[in-house]
C-alpha cells in the first residue's frame, strides 16, 4: 500500500484543528486535543506496551508552531510546551481515517483510570497513571 501524500496543511487556530488533505482525495480535520493525547513521542506513548501516559487537560491546547520533517511528517509545538512528537503522514492518516476509534479508546482509557478529560495531568497521575517507570 502506497504511503499517503500530502497536498495541503492547515492549521485552523479558531476550531483547533489541524486540516490535512492528501493526494487520494482524503481530508481530515484532526484536532489539537486528539493529536496531543496521541502524539508519538516517548513522553506519551511510553516505552513500550502498556507504557503509555494517559494525557488529561488538554481541550483547550493549540498548536503554536509546525515542523514539517523532511518528507516524512510534522512535529508541532503545542502551547503546554510539548514538541517532542513527529507525525508521520501515515499516522496523520491513520489517525484521520479511524478518529472515532481513537476517541472511544482515549474515553474508555480516561474512564478506566477514573479520571476526567478536563483534569490536570498531575490528578491523572494521582489516579495512578503514569507509574512504573
């Protein structure tokens, strides 16, 4: 299967979302919360299954800058300071393309830790997430 292109990026600040139109016709609004709470990095996804930091707190979060990563991907900069996630465009796709999966998954992660989406991190991790590291 071909990697999906991307033809057109935009960030729209008003809505919070992050539009990506690809080359098979493709459009996807993403926004800033889902891509923050599933961004790639380490400080998210942990090391390793089951490693993962549940992110709470971040509805109101926008993306201040965007990288673009050779022809890979991008890395935003969101306004709480996290920058260290790349976006690969097939990632960008995939979380276009399933974002409702992704979203039931973010809610049920967020209703098995007890914890509510608005939280503070520092709350989440109380909750218990976040350790074993």
């Amino acid at each position: 299967m071909p990697s999906p292109t991307p033809v057109a990026v935009t960030l729209h600040q008003s809505s919070r979302a992050l539009e990506i139109g690809f080359d098979d016709g493709n459009c996807f609004k993403l926004p800033f919360e889902l891509l923050r709470v599933y961004s790639p990095s380490a400080e998210v996804q942990g090391h390793g299954p089951g490693q993962e930091v549940l992110q709470t707190g971040k509805r109101q979060v926008e993306i201040v800058d965007v990288a673009t990563v050779g022809n890979y991907g991008l890395q935003p900069t969101f306004s709480d300071g996290h920058d260290s996630g790349i976006f690969s465009w097939t990632y960008l796709y995939e979380l276009g393309s399933r974002q409702q999966e992704f979203w039931d998954r973010y809610e049920s992660r967020l209703a098995a830790a007890g914890v509510d989406r608005d939280a503070p991190m520092a709350a989440a991790r109380a909750a218990g997430c976040g350790h074993g590291h």
